[in-house]
C-alpha cells in the first residue's frame, strides 16, 4: 500500500507542471554549470517544499544518480573534446615525425653498411694482392735458388 501511495504521489509530482518547469531548469543548469550549480539553484527556489515532501530526496537522487555516471557540464566536455582533438593532431605529428628520423636513421646506417662493406671487400683484396705478390716473390726466390744449385 505504501508503495502504491508513493507511486500515485509521483504520477502526480510529474504531472506537477511547476515540477516539470523546475526539473527543465535543474537539468538545464546541470548541463551548463555542474551538479553543484543545479543543487544550489533547486535549494534557492521557494516550490520545492510545497511541490511534494519527497522532492528534495528526488532532486538528491538525480544528483547521486549523475554523479554515478560521471556527469559532466556541457563546457567541460567541449573542453575535452577539443583537448583531445589537439592531442590526436600532436600524436599524428609526433608519430610521423619519428617515422620520418627512423627512415633517415635506415637511409643513413645503410648507406654506411654499404661504404663499410665496400671498405673490408678492397682491404680484403688489396690483401690477397700482397699475399699473391708475396707468394710470387718467394716463389720466385726458390726459383732462382734451384736454379742456382742446378
């Protein structure tokens, strides 16, 4: 029976066209200003109490139940918006600018792979030159040595 008195009582609140004013203007004031600035302008008006006993536990509910979902003015989440925005266009620079020195970075240490190498393949044949020219030498030093004793 409570419950049904309860329930015809806010059939009636809702039906309540002063309510309904109020609840636009509470609502209204929460998207533009916060919770905290709807709280205070539903305890400055006069029509709460002759509305209905219960409203103010109504409005605090609306306010807990806001707050649960992380209800945020509207200018604070244009703010966001447009912070993330610009965040997104700095991670893209950022993102492409490091792609940009990884790629100098390979250009660069591959074109110094490429002249080391090159490098190490001309000592490795001016080596095997001397060695070739050594080995001729000696060669021919045992050459004219056998010669020599023949």
């Amino acid at each position: 029976m409570g419950n049904e008195e309860m329930l015809k009582g806010m059939k009636d609140l809702f039906a309540n066209p002063l309510f309904q004013q109020n609840f636009h203007e509470f609502f209204l004031a929460a998207q533009r200003e916060g919770l905290a600035a709807a709280q205070r302008l539903w305890n400055l008006t006069g029509e709460k109490n002759r509305l209905s006993n219960n409203v103010p536990e109504i409005y605090e509910k609306l306010l807990d139940f806001y707050l649960t979902l992380g209800f945020v003015p509207q200018h604070k989440y244009d703010q966001v918006l447009r912070e993330n925005e610009e965040l997104r266009q700095e991670n893209k620079f950022l993102k492409d600018a490091i792609g940009e020195l990884q790629l100098n970075i390979f250009k660069e240490g591959g074109q110094k792979l490429q002249e080391t190498w090159r490098e190490i393949t001309d000592r490795q044949l001016a080596m095997h030159r001397e060695i070739g020219k050594d080995f001729l030498e000696l060669f021919g030093q045992w050459r004219e040595a056998d010669d020599r004793k023949a």
